[in-house]
C-alpha cells in the first residue's frame, strides 16, 4: 500500500504551486505580446476568477481543512478539551476556501468603500473588515497557541505570518496603489480597475500576493501533517460503521430445531 509523508506531499504541493506560478507569467507574457487578453490567458492568470491557481488555492486550503478535521477528531476522541480549538481551526480554513473559491472578499470592496469613503491604504474597502477578522481570529486561538507544541507553534506562524502579510499586507500597498493611480476623490466602484492593475508594479506585486498565498498554504499543511503523524502519533486510519453489524447466529443443529417444536425429536432414517 503506498505511503505518504508530509514532506513529500509538501514537495508536490510546491511542484504544483511552481506550475502554477510558470503558467500565470506565460499568461501575462502573452497577453502583453497580443494586447489583449485571450481564454487561455484568463484561465492561468492569478488575478482571475474561475482560474488554475484559483483551483490549486482552493484544493491545498481544502486539503489543510482536511488535516485540522483529523486532527480535531482525534483530540475529540482522547478527551482533550482543546478539540473545539482544532474545530475553529477547521472552520477558519474552510472560510478561506470559500472566500477564495467564490471571491467574497472582492465582492465586499464596492459597499465597504462607499460606506465608509475610504482611501489611501483602504481604498479596496474589504481589509477593514478582515482585519478584524484576524484581530478576533487571534484572540480565540490563544488557549490552543499556548498548548501546542514549540515546532508545531513555529511552523504554523511563519504559514500564517507568510499568508496574513501578503493577503493583507500586500493588498494594502496595491490599494494605495490603484487610489493613487484612480485619483484623489475617485470613487473605487467608477475607477476603471481591470486597466489600472495593468501596471508592471501592480502586476508583479498581484503574483507575489497569489505566490505568497499559496506557499503559506503549503506551508501550514505540512505543519498540520506533521503534527498529526509526528506530535499526535497517528500514523494510519480506521473506519469503523456507524451502526454495529448483527451478529451472525450459528445455525441451529436438526435436533435442536425439533426440539424448539415442543420437544418432538427427529424422524430416524
């Protein structure tokens, strides 16, 4: 039966990202070379919707979900009180799966932006919130950081670190960015986004932001596996029915099934 360990998967993760990464910047060369944007170009650009590193995103964040389910489940299963902090663990990254998957994120920018006119760093409106969301994020974790293991600990913030300053980070720097570029007083819903993010500058921070991403993502898997088969000690899995099979009666002999029909006893040959 064949074996996987978290650093090969952690080494065929980052295959895949690196294919990725080769795909968007032949999509991009293209592009510039016909001026134009084609269907293979938007179907390997990181900054498209419904695209392969979309896809790729999505699998390695579904795939670390995975991991933090096998690892509540087991500290459920021994007792531990802390598997309500793996299940919040499990819940915050299928969020960003889907986040990712349906763009919630950028759906939020237009309203954020006109409620609160923001600009400068903020002028893609949706950080704000999101901010918070990591600030609560963080406090809710606390009770799990401080019992993890030292390695395990290290690992997962320099995943989230990498994740959190390029989401985040580098969104801000491309939101002060595209508000310069847009003009002072401009509206981010009658900017003309798609041209401004044209930019060398733009275009090359944008790949930084999706490379950065999906390392993290990597990054935070292998830490997860690596805690489930080395801090954990689970090595294989068990399925088990949900319902207890019935138990299979032995079959009764000849004389004890005339015997049960009151009392009678065999024909003899």
């Amino acid at each position: 039966m064949p074996r996987l360990s978290a650093q090969g998967v952690f080494r065929a993760h980052c295959w895949v990202i690196a294919l990725a990464t080769l795909g968007h910047v032949l999509s991009r060369i293209m592009a510039e070379a016909k001026g134009r944007e084609s269907s293979i170009t938007k179907v390997l650009n990181f900054a498209a919707e419904s695209s392969i590193p979309t896809v790729v995103s999505v699998a390695g964040l579904l795939a670390a979900a995975l991991a933090a389910w096998l690892i509540a489940a087991d500290a459920r299963e021994k007792g531990e009180r802390l598997w309500r902090s793996w299940a919040l663990v499990l819940a915050m990254i299928l969020f960003l799966a889907l986040d990712e998957g349906a763009a919630l994120h950028d759906r939020m920018a237009f309203p954020m932006q006109s409620l609160m006119d923001l600009g400068g760093i903020f002028y893609i409106g949706w950080v704000v919130p999101y901010i918070g969301l990591v600030v609560v994020s963080g406090a809710l974790l606390v009770p799990l950081v401080l019992k993890l293991p030292r390695r395990t600990l290290l690992r997962l913030v320099v995943a989230g670190t990498l994740f959190i300053g390029c989401a985040l980070g580098l969104e801000l720097v491309e939101s002060a960015l595209i508000h310069q570029s847009a003009g002072e007083g401009v509206p981010l819903q009658d900017a003309d986004i798609e041209a401004l993010v044209q930019t060398p500058m733009l275009t090359f921070l944008m790949t930084l932001e999706e490379l950065g991403e999906m390392l993290a993502v990597a990054l935070a898997l292998r830490a997860l596996l690596l805690h489930l088969t080395v801090d954990r000690a689970v090595t294989a899995l068990e399925l088990t029915p949900a319902i207890a099979p019935a138990r299979r009666l032995a079959p009764a002999s000849a004389a004890q099934a005339f015997g049960a029909r009151g009392g009678a006893t065999p024909p003899q040959a």
